[in-house]
C-alpha cells in the first residue's frame, strides 16, 4: 500500500463525540512512550503529524488521522502503564480506550505496540488478554528494533512471543528511524481493506 496523503483529523476525550462513519480504522495502542506518534509519523511519511506529549502519560485525548483522503484512518489511543496524571485521570483514559476498542464498528485492526527492549508489561498482558476476549483483530509490533543487533532482535521476538501467548510470525519487528517492518505492516492494511 502506498500512503499518498495524510492529514490531523480531530481529537475526542469523550465517548459520545467517537467518530462513527464507514471509514476503516486502525489504531495504534501502547504503554506511554513506546512510540506510538513515531510509528504514525513513519508510515505516513510525515514527521511530526502525531505529535507525542513531553510528558509520558499525559496524552488524554484520542486523535484521528485520516489517510489517503478519507480512504482510511489512524487511531492514535492514549498510552497506558505510566502513572504521572493520577489514578482519576488514568480511570477516564482506561474508559475512553475501552469504550472505543468495545464499539467501534470500523475498527479492522489494532496494532498493540511494545518495546523490543523491555520485557511486555503486566499492562501489556491485561491489553493483550483485552484484545483477544472481545475477539479484535490485532497484531503485535515491537518498536524501536534500530537499538538492537540482528541476534538480540530475533532473542526480543522469542520472549515478547512467549510472554503474549503468540506466534512469533505475529510480531512485526519495527524502527521508525530505519523503517524496518513499514512495508509488512502497510501491506497487512492493504489486505485489511
């Protein structure tokens, strides 16, 4: 698939202003800091279109990308497992995140992020679990893969693999600085539509 354009849509914090249109959408979830604006950014070929918050964790808001004038969209959903905002903040995230991942009618794909450095997270694994009882499509990308050797990469997949209870096929090794695993994924949502 080839990204010819793609532009900052809207943002929602609340559940009831979610986008509910026919227009496929894929969204990109993760722990706080795990890159999901730098992905967005490289698949789409434009730096700095999602912007990632200076501060971990205060990213509130739901922001919609469209992509290819309206052929798709990109869902950039807040980032979880980092504590700054406070645990009422946190609660209402955790709900906007749900209520989306629960009724979003044109949701085909959500790409669960995690970092190739660090072991998946109990927070990955309750995302994870999430994920596969309310039956969403989803595959798993491991992110900043440019800071790891060839060995120590195909050592990330195996434990990520193990730890999230999937096949290591399932995971796509990513770099937004190389943009290793960019064409897989953007062939998986030409497949997609």
């Amino acid at each position: 698939m080839k990204i010819i354009s793609a532009k900052y849509l809207t943002s929602v914090t609340q559940k009831e202003k979610l986008l509910t249109d026919e227009v496929s959408e894929f969204a990109f979830v993760g722990r706080s800091n795990v890159g999901k604006s730098s992905i967005i950014n490289n698949l789409v070929g434009i730096k700095g279109l999602a912007k990632a918050s200076s501060t971990p964790g205060l990213t509130k808001m739901i922001n919609y990308f469209e992509v290819n004038g309206g052929q798709l969209r990109f869902v950039d959903l807040p980032g979880y497992g980092y504590h700054k905002a406070g645990k009422k903040s946190e609660k209402m995230w955790a709900e906007l995140i749900e209520q989306y991942l629960l009724h979003s009618e044109q949701l085909k794909t959500v790409f669960m992020l995690v970092d190739c450095r660090i072991v998946p997270t109990e927070d990955d694994l309750i995302m994870r679990d999430f994920l596969v009882q309310t039956g969403r499509n989803f595959m798993i990308i491991a992110t900043k893969c440019d800071k790891l050797s060839q060995q120590k990469q195909r050592l990330s997949k195996k434990q990520i693999a193990d730890r999230l209870k999937v096949r290591q096929e399932a995971i796509v090794m990513h770099s937004s600085q190389t943009s290793q695993g960019k064409e897989q994924i953007l062939t998986y949502i030409e497949n997609c539509l």
